[in-house]
C-alpha cells in the first residue's frame, strides 16, 4: 500500500511512533542489517554487548568512535522533520520512541521523544554513580578512557544486547499509552525497522491489544509486518512527510 494522504487523527487521538535505523538511512547514516550495515564489520556480540566490552573495551570504542565520526556530518532528513512537526501539532498526545542513538531527532526538533538505546554522544562509567555526560569525543585508535572520579572504564551511554531498557523509560511509554487509551484513539506507527531486536519489536502487539491502530512504514516487509494493521512500503523521507500530515500532504 502507498501513502497518498495522512492518517486521519481526530481532536481525541494520541500518536506513538518508533522508529529503527531506516529513518536515518536517507541521512546517510548506515543501518545495522542492511547489505553494508554496520554489523557486517563488526558481530554485534563483540561490539554492543557487555561481555563484548569486558572483553575488548579498546574495540568498542574504536566501533563507537567511528559512528561518532561519521554521525558528525549528517543532517536529518524528511522524516525527522515530519515528525517533530507532527509533535508540534499533537503536543502531549504525541510521544516518539526512538531505537536510534545517531541524535537526529533532536536535531530535527523532537523534544518529547524516549531514546531507549540511548545516545551515541553521551558517556557514562561503566561502574559508579557519576552522572551519564555529553561526549563527543572521538578516541584515537586503542583509547579506553576512564573515569577521572573512581578510574574504572568509562563506556558510551547506550544500551547493549543483553542489557535492559532504562526503567524509567518503559514506565514513561508505558504510562503514555495508558493515558493516550483513556483518553481516546491511539494510532501507533513504525518507521524503519526490521522488528528484529525487543523489546522494540513487541511495542505493536502491546499496543494493538490495547486497540490502537498499528501502521507500519519500511522499505521492505519488517520481521514483525504481520503483526500491522497497515504496512506502507517506501522510504520514510518519502512516505512519513504524507502520512504524518506534514507538507508533503497538501
Ligand atoms: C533486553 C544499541 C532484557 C547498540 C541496540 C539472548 C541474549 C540476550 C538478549 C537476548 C537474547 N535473545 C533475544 C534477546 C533480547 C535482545 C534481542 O532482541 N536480540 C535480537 C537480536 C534477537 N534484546 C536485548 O538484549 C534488549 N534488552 O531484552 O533486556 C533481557 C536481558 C538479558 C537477557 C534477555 C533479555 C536490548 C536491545 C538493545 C540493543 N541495542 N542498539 C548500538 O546502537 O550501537 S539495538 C540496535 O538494533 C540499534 O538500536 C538498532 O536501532 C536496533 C534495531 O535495528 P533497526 O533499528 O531495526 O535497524 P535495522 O538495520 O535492523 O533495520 C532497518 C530497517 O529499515 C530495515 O528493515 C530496512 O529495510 C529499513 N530501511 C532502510 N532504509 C529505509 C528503511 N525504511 C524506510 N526508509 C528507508 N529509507
Ligand atoms: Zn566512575
């Protein structure tokens, strides 16, 4: 199917969106499973675990500085822009969920908006109590740095495989929801993401169980498409800008 006019939301309705690698993908940012994805290069398990880390702090570092590296030039696209301004429109019965850790978003305007992996420019100690910091520091070759208050490893501030999902942001989206499906229709949309890693993945069916309707936008059928009431296949700059009322609509 092919988006050729927004979703209809009335005066009542709430907006949740998730969004996956893809939506940056039209920025120039590489995906993690696409053909040169990110992953190719390095197995996840070595570079965004935590056992991958205690392992080889100095080859985490090398993988996340280059993403730093790389993430410096780019600019958000079509789809970040219709997202924050659909923000702008819906205010608080609107909220972003984003696996993205790239900064796009926020650079596109999104302010309320749940980072759940976390964020490429911000460090945090991998074992005391000192505050997560902004951090865009790319580290030369073979640098671990650490912590200048207790001198263990400092690590980037994202979440890994295996690890969890920040308490206090799954109560956020949690209690998004609730509120959202009190108070009238939730209509909840996917861009760019292969429904591969959860608890992301399973967002569609927590909030088709609670009637929302589930539209899905990727460049091909996601792991989870089924699971979607509608699947809109194209580029997120492309369709996101249409479906989200933005310009592209009129
Ligand atoms: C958790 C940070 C509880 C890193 C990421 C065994 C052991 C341990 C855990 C597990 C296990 N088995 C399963 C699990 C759970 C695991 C999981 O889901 N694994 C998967 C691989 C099976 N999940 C976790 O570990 C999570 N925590 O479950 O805690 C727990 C604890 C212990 C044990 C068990 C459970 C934590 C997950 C978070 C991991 N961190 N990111 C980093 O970014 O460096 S995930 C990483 O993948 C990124 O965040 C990325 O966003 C995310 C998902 O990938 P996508 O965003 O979907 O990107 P992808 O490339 O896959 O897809 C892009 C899509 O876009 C494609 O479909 C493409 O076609 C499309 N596209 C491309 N261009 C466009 C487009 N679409 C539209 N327009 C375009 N232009
Ligand atoms: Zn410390």
């Amino acid at each position: 199917m092919h988006a050729r006019s927004p979703i209809p939301l009335g005066d009542d309705a709430s907006l949740l969106v998730l969004t996956g690698a893809g939506v940056s993908a039209e920025s120039g940012v590489p995906t993690f499973r696409d053909a040169n994805g990110l992953w190719e290069k390095y197995p996840v398990v070595r570079v965004a675990s935590p056992e991958g880390f205690a392992a080889d702090p100095a080859l985490v570092w090398r993988f996340y500085s280059q993403r730093r590296a790389r993430a410096k030039g780019v600019v958000p696209n079509a789809g970040h822009v219709a997202i924050a301004e659909v923000e702008r429109r819906l205010g608080e019965r609107f909220l972003l969920v984003t696996q993205n850790v790239d900064g796009l978003h926020r650079q596109a305007g999104s302010a309320r908006m749940v980072e759940m992996h976390g964020n490429l420019f911000r460090t945090r100690c991998s074992r005391c109590a000192r505050p997560p910091f902004e951090d865009a520091t790319v580290y030369a070759d073979g640098t671990v740095p650490t912590c200048d208050a207790c001198g263990a490893f400092l690590r980037p501030d994202i979440v890994w495989f295996g690890e969890m999902i920040a308490t206090d942001d799954m109560a956020r989206i949690e209690a998004f929801v609730n509120r959202a499906t009190t108070s009238g229709p939730l209509t909840f949309v996917a861009a760019g993401t292969s429904g591969v890693v959860y608890p992301a993945a399973g967002m569609v069916n927590a909030v088709r169980a609670r009637g929302a309707d589930t539209w899905l936008v990727n460049a091909e059928p996601a792991n989870n498409a089924s699971q979607f009431a509608h699947f809109v296949e194209g580029k997120s700059g492309e369709v996101l800008p249409v479906l989200l009322g933005g310009r592209g609509s009129r």
